[in-house]
C-alpha cells in the first residue's frame, strides 16, 4: 500500500526544508497531518474592521456588537480612581485617537503597549464620559509591519497559533506559518479520511473532517469556525463513550454463578432494629441494588451522595442480602481508622439485631496489618475469616495477598476513583464479585458520564430528616479570641469542637513542631480551662484511633487536628469545626471537613478562619478572570472557594464549582481512569455534547457491539488504530 501523503515530512511544504523540519519536529509537528492538526488558539475576526470615526458612527447609530480597528499606541497612562489603578492606552489611526482602558493586570498591559506599535483592537466599544471612543479589557494582536499590509490578512478571520521558540528561533511567525498551512490544505487536505459515521454527521449538521480542518484555519465565518470545534469535540466525546460503553458491556457480559435475593426474615428484622427510618433515596437505592444483585451478571454500581447523607447503612444492607444467601462481604475502606470505625458501627447494628432477633447471628472480622503475629494469632486470623459474614479491611491489605472463599459482595468506601488495574485485581480474587463503589464526594454529571461512565449509578439525594444544614462564616484572624470564647460557650450547651490546621509542609518534623505549636498555644492560652487534645498525620493508627475515641467519649472537649481529619470520621457532638488558614485548602476538601460536624440533630457550626484582608475583600472581586495575572487568578479561585462554602451546603453544587475551578487538566480520576485524555473537550463546560455522545455511543454498542455494520466500519478501523491498548478491556477486537 503506498503510504498515505498525510505522513510525509513537513519538509516538503514549500518554505520549510530540513534545519526548520528539525524546529517544527522538535516541538512535536513531524508530519504534514501533524501541521493541518496544529490549530490556532484564536482567532481575530477582521472582515469587521473599521475605522476608529465608522466605529464611532455605528455606536450612535445603535449597533451593539464587537468591533475591530487598527492603531498606533500613541500614549499611556495610570490613573487612580477610588484606590485602584486604571490604564488608558490612548491609540490613533486615520479616523483620530480612541482609548483601550483596563482595571485589571495594570502592570502587564503597560509594559505591553509601546509608543509607535501597531495593534488590531477588538471589543464592544462605548463612549466615555469625555466623549471618546473606548474599548474596554479588549482583544488585541500586535501586528508586525509585514502583517499589517498582507494577503493573509485583510478582510478574513484570521488564525493566531502559539509559537513555540524553537520556531521563533527559524524566524516562522504567524504569518509565515498561516501561508504554510494555507498550502497544506490546498495540497494535501483531500487525503483526510473521515473519522465519524456519516449517518451522525448529519444527524448533528456537522461538518466533515476535511471541511473542519480548513475551516478551523482559514474559517469564512465565526458559524463555521463554532461548528467545526463542535465537531472535533463530538467526535472526541463520541470516541470515549464508546470506549466507555465497551467496558460496560465488558463487564456485563461476565456472568455469576449467583442471585442473591431476599431470602428470610433477616433484612426486614435488622430495619426493625434501626433508630432511624430509611429515607426515600436510601430506599431508592437500595433498590437498585437488590435488582442488580438479583440478576445473572455482576452489579457495578457507584453510590453517590452528600457528605452524611447516610451511604453506609445502605450498603450493610446489601452486605446482609449477601450473607442472607450465604455469601461474604469485604468492605474496603481508604484507612485503618476508618475501617476500624466501620468494624464497630456495624458490630454495634449486628448485635443489635441478634438481641432482639437471635436466629440472627451474623458474624464480622477486621483485617488490619502493620504489626507481625504469631502463628496462633494467624490461624485465629484465617478461622475468622472463614467463618465471617462481613469482612472489614483496609484497600491496602486487600491488594497483598488475602485469599477470599466465598465473596459475593465487595463494598469499596473511596476517597478517590480507584484505577482500572486496581479494580482488575480485585475481580481477579473473587468469583465475579458484586462490586459497590461508595463515592466520599458527589460527582458532577459530566464526570459520571466519563470518568464513572461504565459503572451504573445510584444518588442519595436527601438528607435524613430532622438534620439541619451547617452555618457557615467566614472570619478574619483577627476574630479568632471572639471564636475561642464561642467555643467555650458552646461547651455549656455539650458542643465539641474541631480545631483544624492546615498542613503546612510535607516534611515530619515541620509538622510534628507546627501541631506542638498549635496545642501548647491553645491548651496554655484561650483554651486553658478546657481538655484539649491533638491528633496528627504523623502518629500511628493505633494512637489516631485512640485520641478519636477519647473525643467521642467526651473526655476531650477540643480536638486539634493539624492534617485532615480522617474523610467518613463520625463524632455525634462535635458540632462546631474550625479551619485555619482555609484558604489553604481545596474546596472538596472543605466541604469533607465540613461534613464532619452536623451529623446530630443539633444546629452545627463551621467557621473558615482566614487573613483579614482576605475575609473582608471575598465577596467584593470581580468575575472577569480572563486578563488576569496568575496571581490575581489565584487570589480570585480562593475567594470563588471561600465564597462558594459560605453561600452553599449542598455538595453537589460545591462539587461542580470545584469542577470549574480546578479545570480539566486537574481532574482527579481522568488519568487513572484509563480513557484516553481529552484534547479538544473540556468537561468542565461540554456538558450538552458529552450527553449527546453517551446516548449516541451506547446505542450503537448496544446494537451492533463488535461494530460490524458498514455504516460504523469507519468507528471500528479508528477505534483499533488508535485505543488498542485500551480496547484490551473489550469486545472489538
Ligand atoms: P456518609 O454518607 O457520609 O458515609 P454515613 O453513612 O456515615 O454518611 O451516615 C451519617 C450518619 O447518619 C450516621 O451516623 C448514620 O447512622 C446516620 N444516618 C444514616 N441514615 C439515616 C437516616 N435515614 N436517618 C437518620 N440518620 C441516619
Ligand atoms: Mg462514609
């Protein structure tokens, strides 16, 4: 087969040749394909361009859009108004002078502009109040001597690419690349191959690849250019559902040699035990559950829900289904500690339950490590083990080498998406397990719909009743005597309290000294009339577990905590938490912290204690974050964070601000997911075309699954080309 033109090297593209080959090659663009991929990160619509007077003329004529003109700075200036900094870069061109004006990264924009420069300014422009001409915040492009006068730019929408300096070095610039790619696609673009099916192109009105390459260069129109980044990113989306649809098909084509069903007496006897009723989505997911344990295949369900909406209890019922049909159950939790805690809340419901039914007698074992033991110990171990019902342990130790018997059900209690690999190990120990994936946090939608694509979901949407939301503040340093003294009120009325500090360096002994710090200070100043006790990361299990169960008995009335209180920790009345430093903290990690109080009946408080500045300015920032500087964006997201856990309880809403925030490069799970990373989709926004692609990919896995049918040849021969690897875990193939 001759090999495809779209390979060959970029040195035969006129201009090019082998030393600016090597520059092109060195930051990546080998081929003639990789150029026509190579697309701009803006564009600058020119076809718009007017004089500064037509501009003028259009704005008293009422016209309200965005406009283009192009000038030489002439002069710029700061003034301050009301404290603050504002910049005015005065530019002129043939029709006068008119203003670009900026409140915002003063500095950067002034060290930008210089006298004599040439500029395309784009933007909605206005009138001042002294009657000038402005653009406010606007686009600009700095445009060369030869830029300003040629082909590639007048009258058209013009691309703008990043430039990396190993090409800056070969003096290739934008306008010397828009001529290489303008040549590329008229030379070689007919040999593009379609990638979607054309039956969804049309279904979508979506351009075809050949047309959106050109058009997300050389676009004739803004229409255009839209719909060709709309159909790179359906595409994207549409090959990753795809790729998600096949792990679930995957996993639903395993059968079990098993039903559990509701066999006796034991599940309606052990509610009858429970202090409290089951809310609605509790049962409601616990529905889903029992119909998925029902069926032939294997249940791979996430259960999702707010900070202490109660995810546990139902999974101790699946738990008890499971051992109703003589089945085991491993309960994995992210810590020792909490697995601990898990042992005795759920010994405490067993016992429970054989008092007042004793025909019940289920039995639990908890596998912990980190100390040797004797034979006797080991053979007491594996004896438990066997005999067990529910068997409790940690992620870590069920990794080593356990062997498990008769596991019908494995509960895992993440903190984070755990990786594929992972999950593979764990089926690998079990004949074809029920799994049931317990989320800490609420995940936003889109992130469901990828990441946790395959994995069926339940949603515990409502809290118990009866539980009020947590008051939130935010306070400045300077409050912190009137907190203490809120704290020592509050103990009359049997509050606890949390003190939290953030930790402030990844090095033991800095922390060992910071938590040495904090509690000498409180324990011998404000809080000297109260028991205080600490617990920090740097201490055993053992000892955490202690200084827990210590606080829970009431023999501490303050606790100081220098890293994160265990996520899932459940003391009754401790109802005040107070987070130093909070801007320190991510904001899924807030709300975690958050969670840890509220969990009675009680109104619980939760205080953010930050820099004065900060807690005074929060609410006061602006929203336009596109021209800021690093560091104000910065300052901007902690104040989005702090501002988001004051007006907000719900964890679903905190989750998605924190989606946003963090963006989709920092999204935990993508990478450990195994799916391909996303280029041109951007979860945090594409909401819409990500439900359009998932609804499009499981209907067609769902009715041609080996993807055979001619429409969808073109799906299969990509999908082989490119995600072999991660196909291993499919049916293509
Ligand atoms: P999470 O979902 O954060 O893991 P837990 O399972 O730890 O929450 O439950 C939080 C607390 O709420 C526990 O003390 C639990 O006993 C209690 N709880 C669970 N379900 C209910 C309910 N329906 N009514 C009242 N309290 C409940
Ligand atoms: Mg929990």
């Amino acid at each position: 087969m001759p090999e495809n033109p779209l390979n060959s090297s970029l040195q035969f593209i006129p201009k090019v040749g082998p030393k600016r080959a090597e520059a092109f090659a060195k930051v990546g663009l080998r081929s003639i394909r990789d150029l026509l991929f190579y697309f701009p990160f803006k564009h600058l619509d020119r076809t718009k361009i007017v004089s500064s007077s037509q501009a003028y003329q259009h704005l008293l004529n009422g016209y309200d859009g965005e406009i283009t003109v192009i000038g030489k700075v002439y002069d710029t200036s700061v003034k301050n108004f009301k404290g603050r900094g504002i910049l005015t870069v005065v530019f002129n061109d043939p029709g006068g002078f008119f203003d670009c004006v900026w409140f915002q990264g003063i500095k950067f924009f002034q060290d930008r502009f210089k006298a004599g420069q040439t500029y395309a300014i784009s933007a909605k422009p206005s009138i001042s109040k002294y009657g000038q001409l402005q653009f406010i915040h606007p686009d600009f492009d700095y445009l060369t001597n030869e830029e300003s006068t040629g082909f590639y730019n007048t009258g058209k929408i013009i691309p703008f690419y990043k430039i990396p300096g190993e090409l800056k070095l070969k003096n290739i610039g934008d306008l010397s690349l828009r001529k290489m790619i303008d040549f590329a696609i008229s030379k070689y673009s007919g040999y593009i191959e379609e990638t979607i099916p054309v039956y969804l192109l049309e279904k979508y009105n979506l351009p075809a690849l050949k047309e959106s390459i050109r058009s997300l260069h050389f676009p004739d129109s803004q229409e255009e250019l839209n719909r060709s980044w709309q159909r790179l990113k359906y595409e994207e989306l549409l090959y990753l559902e795809i790729l998600v649809a096949l792990r679930k098909e995957k996993n639903n084509s395993v059968i079990k040699t098993r039903s559990l069903k509701v066999k006796t007496s034991l599940v309606a006897d052990f509610l009858k035990t429970l202090p409290f009723e089951l809310t609605q989505s509790q049962l409601n997911a616990l529905k889903e559950i029992r119909q998925d344990l029902a069926l032939e295949r294997p249940m791979n369900r996430l259960l999702q829900g707010d900070v202490g909406s109660g995810k546990t209890i139902v999974a101790v019922i699946a738990m008890l289904i499971a051992a109703d049909n003589g089945y085991q159950s491993v309960l994995m939790a992210p810590t020792e500690i909490l697995a601990d805690q898990h042992a005795k809340n759920i010994s405490g419901y067993l016992s429970r339950l054989a008092e007042k039914f004793p025909q019940h007698q289920l039995k639990l074992t908890l596998l912990l490590g980190g100390r040797s033991k004797s034979v006797k110990e080991k053979t007491r171990e594996k004896n438990e083990l066997k005999e067990a019902n529910i068997i409790i342990g940690t992620h870590a130790l069920f990794e080593e080498n356990v062997e498990f018997e008769n596991v019908g059900l494995v509960v895992i209690d993440e903190q984070h998406r755990f990786g594929v690999a992972q999950r593979g190990k764990l089926l690998s120990k079990g004949a074809n397990p029920d799994v049931l994936i317990m989320s800490a946090t609420p995940i936003p939608r889109t992130l469901s719909m990828t990441v946790y694509g395959d994995l069926d979901t339940s949603v515990i949407s409502e809290m118990p009743k009866d539980r009020l939301p947590v008051k939130t503040y935010l306070r400045g340093e300077s409050s912190l005597p009137k907190i203490y003294q809120f704290v020592k009120d509050k103990l009359q009325e049997g509050y606890q309290s949390f003190i939290v500090y953030p930790l402030v360096e990844e090095s033991e002994k800095v922390e060992l000294k910071a938590a040495e710090t904090y509690y000498s200070e409180l324990s011998e100043g404000y809080l000297k009339d109260l028991n205080v006790g600490l617990i920090h990361g740097k201490m055993k299990w053992q000892q955490k577990e202690e200084i827990m169960l210590l606080f829970a008995a009431k023999k501490y009335d303050v606790l100081i905590s220098t890293t994160v209180i265990e996520v899932g920790i459940d003391i009754p009345d401790a109802n005040i938490i107070i987070i130093n430093d909070a801007h320190q903290f991510g904001l899924a990690q807030l709300h975690q912290l958050r969670g840890r109080v509220g969990r009675g009946k009680v109104q619980a408080h939760c205080i953010l204690v930050t820099k004065d500045e900060l807690a005074a300015s929060v609410t006061r920032f602006s929203r336009n974050t596109e021209y800021m500087t690093s560091a104000q964006l910065e300052k901007f997201k902690t104040a989005v964070r702090l501002n988001t856990m004051v007006t907000n309880n719900d964890g679903f809403k905190v989750a998605e601000v924190d989606l946003k925030l963090r963006g989709p490069g920092d999204i935990f799970g993508i990478k450990q997911s195994g799916y391909p990373e996303l280029k041109y989709a951007d979860i945090t926004v594409d909401e819409e075309l990500i439900s359009s692609a998932r609804e499009d990919a499981f209907s067609i896995i769902r009715k041609d699954i080996h993807l055979r049918t001619p429409e969808n040849s073109v799906l299969r021969k990509n999908l082989l080309t490119h995600f072999s690897d991660v196909l291993r875990f499919s049916t293509v193939g």
